[in-house]
C-alpha cells in the first residue's frame, strides 16, 4: 500500500493554490529523512524526585494519585528554580510536561499567599483548556480557583465567572485582551505571569498582545517563557520583561524515536478514496489526520463519515464545545479518526494515538514535528503518513 521513496527531491516547489497565489513549501520526503536524521536519543537521569520539592503536601498527594514519582527533564529544572521565585525560559517540545513544570511552583506559591494572582496565556483554546484540567488535578483540594476564557465560549459566562474570587487566570490572547479592554481584567492585579508555547503565539500575530498584556502588569512580578524554539524576533520581547532569567533547555531530540515515518505517493489518485481505503485497514486504531485549511478538514470529515467512518473534526470554524465534544469522543475512543487543522491542534495530549496521517502537506519542518509527535508517545510505538502528490 505504501512507497517509501528515497529519491532525490528538490528542497522547495511551487503549487498554485486557489486565487492563483504560489504557495512554498517543503517536500515532505525531506521532512521524513531530516526527522529520522535528527533524532538523537538521550538518557537523562532525575536530580530529583516530586517528594524532594520543598512544596504543600496537598500538591505533593495529587502528584502521587496521577501515579507521578520522577519529574521529568523539563519538570527537574524548572520547578526548583521557579521555586525560588526566579523567572525562567523554558526551551522544551510539546509533550515534555512543561505544564506541570510551572503548575507546581505556582500552585505552591499561590498555597503561600493566598492574594496571589497568576496570568497563564496560551496560543489556542485546547491548550488553555488542557492547562485548565492539569491545574484542576494539580490543584484538588486546596480550594484554589480558575477562570478559563477563551474564544468561541460565552463572554457573559466569563463575566460572571471573573466576578468571583480567583487565583488562576488561564485563556488565549485575543479574549484575554477583549476582556481587559472591556475593563472585566485588571492585569495589575497578576503578579506571576506564564507565557506557553511563545513561537506559536508568535507565528499566529500574538506578538503585541504580549506586549499589551506585560506592559500592563506589575513591573515585580515572575515570568515563565516556554518555546520550543528562540528566534531573533523573540529577543527584544524577552529582555523587555524578563529580569535576570535563567534559561533551561531539554531539547534532546527532534521528534519521538518511536515514530515510524513514511510517505504516500498519490500518482494520480483520488486522495480521498485513498484515505477511505487506508483506514479501512485494522491496524488504523486511532487516527489523527491532518489538513491545511478549516474548510477542508470539515469536508474531509463529513466524506469520511459518509463512508462508514467514525469521524469527527476540530477547526477555528467550530465552536469550543464542538471542539472539546469531538475530542472527548476521540479519547474516549467513541470516535476513531480526528481530523484537525494545525492551529486547531496545538497543544493536544492524546494518549495511543496509532497513526498520525499528513492528508495535507505541513508547510514547515517545524509544523511536521509538532504532527507527528502527537503519536508514539509514552514508550508506544506509532506511525506517521504524509501524502505527496
């Protein structure tokens, strides 16, 4: 079924997208071959265990009931330095447990001071509704409070819900910035400050938001920046509201060891019909499938279930209960393939993910490597298809 082609490639083609505007990007063959280049496997010993941290001994149960004895790398680093009050650049991918990486200091330092307020922003709706769930475990019993707002979910909801007395503030740029315009969010009142996943942010056009968000903040406060990556755009953002960081970097690898990669020639083919025949095979237990525009995924999804699938979509056209039932129902395993544009599903922790399908070719390496490491996580093995015209 599969050709695993080792050809020669040129790096960059052009395709002429609808409205005639070339488009550039690169092959994903090369994406295959510089992934399985690049993977470097890396033994790391633990300095520390959970019980070591000097933090409340509630967090410390809740810790233990999720089944967690050993930090991870990110996690080793991290939590004792926020600890102490420092502020810190995380350099970790996704899926490293950096959230809990500054959960547990701040949880701890809030448990401490019960006036403390935390400002943790996040580039898209399920991501800030993951760090909700973490904080929510991380946080059982302690009677600390979070508000969740982001988009596509209730304003008034929200309204009502930043009344009450709160501790956590979780949301996404853009309605954290509508609701501080509307006077419903005094940023002054924050003084510890999370900022996740920061390159996406920046590529989604956050970089003034931030700006908005720092500018209007205590100039004493903590600040913790993770990203997966530093570009040069990011250093004078950096040294604006960052005192004397101390930078971490658990980089070890580019993508999971366990992922086996490959790619689909169509040659001519129906792509669709493709697809439909690819996961009618058994060993497709669960798929995420990934396409470029909202549009397309909400197509593909609807052809599929006509076909027999049990499908379901994640995109910005849908709204966040949408969004959040479909992925429910995929983790649940009620539904067996989740299509999803890439915006749509940053951030997504899904356990057994078996095959990661590129129905539509990223247009970075970077967005390629955030793909497939959605799978083969969690020591099991998984599967990643890219299609190729």
């Amino acid at each position: 079924m599969y050709h695993h082609s080792r050809g020669n490639f040129r790096l960059f083609r052009g395709q002429r997208p609808r409205g005639g505007r070339r488009q550039k990007f690169i092959n994903p063959s090369l994406f295959v071959r510089k992934a399985e280049q690049n993977i470097v496997q890396q033994e790391y010993e633990a300095q520390f265990k959970f019980s070591d941290f000097s933090i409340h001994e509630q967090i410390k149960a809740n810790i233990e009931r999720k089944g967690f004895a050993t930090p991870t790398p990110i996690q080793d680093q991290v939590i004792p330095l926020a600890l102490q009050g420092k502020d810190v650049i995380g350099i970790a991918n996704t899926g490293t447990g950096k959230t809990a990486a500054f959960l547990i200091p701040l949880i701890n330092k809030v448990l401490g001071n019960r006036g403390e307020k935390v400002l943790i922003v996040a580039p898209t709706r399920e991501l800030a509704f993951q760090i909700q769930d973490d904080f929510r475990n991380l946080s059982l019993n302690t009677k600390l409070a979070s508000v969740l707002v982001i988009g596509g979910a209730s304003m008034f909801v929200q309204f009502r819900q930043l009344e009450r007395n709160h501790h956590f503030l979780i949301g996404t740029p853009g309605r954290i910035k509508d609701l501080v315009q509307r006077g419903k969010i005094h940023l002054s009142m924050y003084r510890s400050l999370v900022l996740d996943e920061v390159d996406r942010m920046l590529d989604m056009g956050f970089i003034n938001d931030i700006r908005f968000f720092v500018e209007k903040m205590p100039i004493e406060r903590q600040t913790l920046f993770f990203s997966a990556t530093i570009a040069n755009q990011m250093l004078p953002l950096m040294n604006s509201f960052l005192k004397d960081p101390v930078r971490i970097s658990v980089k070890v690898q580019e993508t999971v060891g366990l992922v086996d990669q490959d790619i689909i020639r169509v040659n001519g083919r129906n792509k669709t019909e493709l697809l439909h025949e690819i996961l009618r095979q058994e060993m497709f237990e669960k798929v995420l499938v990934f396409g470029r525009t909202k549009r397309g995924v909400e197509k593909l999804s609807e052809l599929l279930v006509a076909k027999g699938h049990r499908a379901a979509a994640i995109h910005g056209n849908k709204s966040q209960g949408q969004r959040q039932r479909a992925l429910d129902l995929f983790r649940r395993g009620e539904v067996r393939i989740l299509l999803a544009t890439d915006v749509a599903s940053r951030g997504l922790d899904i356990n057994n993910v078996s095959h990661v399908i590129n129905f539509d070719q990223p247009e970075t390496y970077e967005d390629y490597i955030h793909r497939i490491g959605r799978t083969g996580r969690a020591n099991k093995k998984g599967s990643a298809l890219t299609f190729i015209d």
